[in-house]
C-alpha cells in the first residue's frame, strides 16, 4: 500500500506528525504503551513469589524499568520489521491501538531509521541496566536477559521471524514467563523453581493476548507471509486455538493449588478467567469479522492483567497473615 492509500485508510485515533511533535510524547506512544503494564503486572508476579526471601524497593525499580523497556523495545522492533515485510501497510482490517502496530512509520511520524534506532536503544539501557543487576544479584541471571532479548528480537527479525514461523505464541509465553523469573531471580538471588512454575497461567493469558490480536491482523500477514497458526487456519477453527490455552491456564492454576505449590487462596486468581471467557465468546462467535472483534481484545487484556495482580495479592496476604 502507498503513502496514500494508507492515509486514506488512517483512522482519527491513529498518530500524526503535527499531533505528536513534542518529542517526549511521540517517543513514548512509539513503545504501544497500551501493552506495557502487562509487564509490570509479571514483575508484582515475581516479587511476590520472591517475597518470602527478601525484597528490596530499588532493585524492584529497576526491575520494572528494565522489563518495560524490553517488552517497548520488541514492540519497537515488531513495528520496524513489519514496515519491511509490508503488513502494517496493507493492514486494513487493524483495531487500533491493539492490533496493526503503532503506525508511525506508516503515518509518517517517524522513519522506518528512526524507529531502528530507537529500538536498538531501548535494548541497549536493557543490557546496561541487566549487567549492572548480573553484577550486584547473581550471574544466574544473565541467561535470563540473554534469552528475554533474543527471544524477543527473533520474535520478528529475519531469517527466524519466528512468528512467521508459527512459533509466535511459544515466543510470548516465553517471554513473559522470563519477566516472572527474573523478577523473582533479582529479589532471590538464586534460581527458584517457583516462578517458572506459578508464572505459567499469567504468560499463556498473555499468549493469548497475542492470539486474539492475530485475528484482525490475518489477511495483511497472508499477505506478507507471516503463517502463524491464525493465518494457517480458517478463522472459525483457529478460535478454538484460544479455548485451548485458556484451558491449559486454568488447568495448570488448578494444579499448583490442589499439589499445594499455591495456597487455596490463589484460586481468586481465577476470576480473571471471566473476561478471558468473555474474550473467547467474542472471538468464537466473529472469528471472520475484525471489525467486531475490539471486546475480546479488551477482554483478553484485561485477564492478562488480573490474574498476575490477584495471584500477587494473594502469595502476599498468604505469607503476611
């Protein structure tokens, strides 16, 4: 699609130049911020698994900047390689702000450069910050930054681009889950089995954050060839690819509560399976239809959010009652 076109398309809601001249504004909404406090809610994850040991106030801030700063860094990126393989541009179908990335490079407010360099920025605090945190809590957790960036950066980047691969969804659970752990990991000091294990629910919602984003972004990745497991399937089937991990989420909660890895008080977390459902019947009943499809991506946003807080809130209450 040509500068034109896309303009013609360009929704009211969606970034202009003239709109976000003050440079702090614009290099802040280039990060797609509406998805970094799924971040934060990992890192309360974390602390609260980690609590029991210690917990320090400014290693847990610059846990928080430093994990913000990488999911922005990997939106970033996403939005520079998908201006290359041309589906943003051709994303017709996009719910913005939640699916057809940020759109500065389509709607002209910043180069495709600009947005690489910014990208390769916020990647490089990440590293500084994380070797200053290997350094003072543990060389353990290098291996999880190392395998946060890459996976990150693989994510969309050639030759993997591992979501053109189908691997999309291993990539964010993984992802995510890496938050919980080093989170933990920072306040600990050590390695725990622990956070991998209670952080599992909370990365396969987020997993299917990505899921239901993928819908109103199919036909442009068709296009682009990107064959994720939603292009790869006809919408009514690829729905129930949702249903499945929701599933597997509550099924693993469940678990850890009934081995007694979770007190019985985590099962509140479970409320949040409510809008994940809500998500589910949506996405169910207009697979096929984009335009109908801003609930369920509210929806799947919103339990991606409250099952880690709730579950937080609990280990905390739990260990301070």
């Amino acid at each position: 699609m040509n500068k034109a076109a896309a303009t013609l398309t360009q929704t009211p809601l969606e970034p202009t130049p003239a709109a976000l001249a003050n440079p702090v504004k614009r290099y802040v909404l280039a990060t797609r911020p509406a998805f970094l406090t799924i971040a934060l809610a990992g890192c309360l994850l974390g602390f609260a698994t980690a609590l029991e040991s210690a917990f320090f106030w400014p290693l847990a801030l610059l846990t928080l900047f430093l994990a913000v700063a990488t999911q922005a860094g990997v939106n970033v990126f996403n939005d520079y390689y998908d201006h290359l393989n041309g589906t943003d541009a051709a994303n017709v179908d996009r719910l913005f702000p939640f699916t057809g990335g940020s759109r500065f490079i389509q709607n002209g407010v910043m180069s495709p450069r600009q947005m690489l360099l910014y990208a390769l920025a916020l990647f490089g605090a990440v590293i500084a910050g994380g070797l200053w945190l290997i350094a003072t809590r543990g060389a353990g957790l290098f291996w999880i930054g190392l395998a946060g960036l890459l996976i990150g950066w693989a994510y969309s980047a050639p030759p993997l681009r591992l979501n053109s691969r189908g691997l999309g969804e291993i990539c964010v659970a993984a992802g995510f889950l890496l938050i919980v752990a080093g989170a933990d990991f920072v306040q600990r000091g050590a390695v725990s089995a622990m956070p991998w294990l209670i952080g599992l629910p909370y990365a396969l919602l987020v997993t299917n954050v990505l899921y239901v984003n993928q819908f109103p972004d199919r036909n442009a990745d068709l296009l682009a060839g990107k064959r994720h497991w939603v292009a790869r399937l006809e919408p009514g089937m690829a729905a129930r690819g949702y249903w499945l991990i929701l599933a597997l989420a509550v099924a693993v909660l469940i678990w850890l509560v009934l081995s007694q890895r979770l007190p019985v008080l985590a099962l509140i977390s479970l409320l949040a399976a409510l809008p994940a459902a809500k998500a589910g019947q949506v996405l169910s009943a207009h697979a096929a239809e984009p335009a109908r499809l801003m609930p369920a991506v509210r929806m799947a946003i919103l339990a991606a959010h409250l099952q880690p807080v709730l579950l937080a809130a609990a280990l905390v209450w739990t260990l301070l009652a």
